[in-house]
C-alpha cells in the first residue's frame, strides 16, 4: 500500500513536471517573450486550463502529488531564489533608494489591507494581492502563500491581478518617458521608480531596456538592482506576517481561531542563501561563480514554475466568478498608488 501511495503522488508530480517542461517551451516563442511572460506565468496559465479540462478525469489519488509541488516545491524554489541576490548589490544603490523600496512595501501592503476592507474583501485575497504589488509579483505571491495559508485559487487570482498591472506598466512606463511626464526626474530618479514600482523583476528588466536601449544611463542596471533590494524585503515581511496572522488567530477561512505562532522557516533560509552569495561574491572566482548561479537560477526557475502550475491546477473557473471583480479593483487602487505615489515619493527623495 504505501509503494502504491507512492507511485500515486510521483504520478502527480510527473505530471506538473510535465506542464512545466511545456511551459518552458512556451515561453520560449518570440511572441510571448515580447509580452515579458515568464513560465512561472506561462505555467499557471496551464495548470488552470488543466483544471477546467481534464481535472476531473484523471485519478484523484494523483492530487497529492500535485498539492506536494505546491507546497514543498514552493518553498524550495524560494529558499533558492536567494541566491539570486547578494547583499552588495544594496550597497550600490545608496541609502535613498533603500528607504523608498521600504516605503513603497510598507505603503502598499498597509492600503492594500485597508482597500481591502473597504471592499469588503476577504483578508487573505487583500495580504496576497497587497504582497504580490508591493515586493516582486508572483514570486512575492508565492512566498506569502505558505504563511497565509490560503485556498489556491486566491493565490491565483493575486497572481492575474499583479501580472496584468505590471505587464501594462512594462509598456506604459517607456511611453511616459518619451512623453516628457518623467522630466521631474534625475535619470538615478527614472531608475529607483521604475524598480520600486514595477511588479515583477521582468517587467523592471523589459522597461528600464526600453527606456535606456543603449545602457548610456545605467537605468536598467540600477532599476533592477532597486527591484532586487525590494525582493530581499520578502524574507522580513513574511516575519512580521507571520507574527501578525499568529497574533490574530486567523484561519485558513479568514474566521477566529486560535493559532500558534510559526516561524516560516524558508523565508530564515531565503535570508541565509543571500548571505551565503554574498559571501562567495569575493571568495570564488567571478567565472565560476556566475556559472553556477546561472545553473541554481535555471533550476529554481523550474522549481518556481512547478508551484505556479500545481496551484493553476487546483484553480477552476468557478472560484474566479467567485471572487468577482473585487481583488482587480483592489489591484487597481494599488496600480494607482504605485504610479502616482511612487513618482512623488522617489521625486522627493531621490530627485
């Protein structure tokens, strides 16, 4: 019985592996680079086009299979995202650029709470999309999910909202540019806002290469190294997350109960592989290193992509109608607080 059990959940797994080896290959067409989509998008999709096809005609028994990509393949794949960072990169962008990264995820998780109750929203849907808008979109979603334990469509439906406005920023934000609506701005100014507003680490990428095609101004450099000082918030803020629902007492419903206070433990290890490439930066020659970030990236990518797709793949169509068109509208004010606030924030500060 228990190799039986077994087999059932690599059967779950195979097949998210399987999605994800499809969404790698998706994501590679030209047509879907250009709109900057990741396979950890690309991934989702599929699993919710999975979910709404041929869900109910494969064996139930593989389901813990795929519930096992979305949990522990998740928290995997955000332990090793830090190793995409290092503490050095912070230093190079001086202190402004800190502080408007740390107002920026402050401010949006704070109005996105209260948008939320506004809305008359549910609190998990308003944390994961608040989270998703003020750290690195979907990653950030991801990384939530664990500590605030809630359903997967609503992780899914955090991750549509944050992928939508970031996409339409990735190409707004170039036009604004050469529209003149950026001239208050030094070009150090351009960069920290498109870093500390912008969603995911591509669209930083896409729209500080638009702005700057030449690199004559380093704005993509320094708007993803921006990006990346708001990507190491993740860890401190699923802390203090954690402490706060365990305080609370919310449960996986968002009703009272009692609820012991946990350490999310992969977020501690986020932290540590940081630190672990930061100290390797002047240890280990620059080669060798680079490769082998490159093979952990590629293989995190992966893993990321794994989770992405198994929580597409618990996410029917019916739990968006129910969700209605409430977390967009949320996502939207957060849109708007991003672009505005955002522009008066790094005017003020950095200039």
């Amino acid at each position: 019985m228990f190799k039986q059990n077994k087999a059932e959940v690599l059967h779950g797994i195979l097949l998210i592996v399987l999605f994800s080896f499809s969404a790698f290959y998706i994501a590679g067409f030209e047509f879907v680079k250009s709109l900057s989509l990741s396979p950890l998008i690309v991934g989702i999709i599929l699993g919710m086009l999975y979910a709404n096809s041929l869900r109910n005609k494969l064996p139930e028994t593989w389901v813990p299979g795929i519930k096992f990509c979305s949990k522990t393949v998740l928290r995997t794949g955000v332990v090793l995202y830090g190793f995409r960072l290092t503490f050095q990169q912070v230093a190079e962008v001086g202190m402004n650029a800190i502080i408007v990264d740390a107002i920026i995820v402050v401010g949006t998780i704070l109005l996105g709470i209260l948008l939320g109750k506004a809305l008359k929203l549910d609190s998990q849907t308003s944390l994961m999309t608040s989270t998703g808008s003020a750290i690195c979109g979907a990653a950030a979603v991801l990384g939530a999910e664990p500590v605030v334990r809630c359903e997967p469509h609503k992780t899914a439906v955090a991750v549509s909202t944050v992928v939508i406005f970031g996409t339409l920023s990735m190409f707004l934000y170039p036009i604004a540019y050469r529209m003149g609506w950026m001239e208050g701005l030094s070009d150090m100014g351009v960069a920290v806002y498109v870093g500390s507003t912008l969603h995911e680490v591509a669209h930083v990428v896409g729209a500080g290469n638009a702005i700057d095609p030449d690199g004559v101004l380093h704005i993509a450099d320094t708007a993803t190294i921006t990006k990346m000082i708001r990507v190491i918030m993740l860890a401190p803020v699923l802390l203090v997350m954690s402490l706060c629902l365990s305080s609370a007492g919310q449960d996986a419903v968002g009703g009272a109960q009692k609820r012991k206070i946990t350490i999310p433990w992969f977020a501690v290890y986020f932290l540590i592989a940081i630190g672990v490439n930061s100290l390797l930066e002047g240890i280990v020659p620059g080669e060798g290193l680079q490769t082998t970030r490159e093979m952990i990236s590629s293989f995190d990518t992966f893993l990321l992509t794994m989770a992405m797709t198994a929580l597409g793949a618990e996410t029917g169509i019916e739990k968006f109608k129910q969700a209605g068109a409430k977390p967009f509208l949320l996502a939207f004010g957060l849109y708007l607080w991003l672009v505005f606030g955002g522009y008066f924030l790094v005017k003020l500060i950095v200039g």
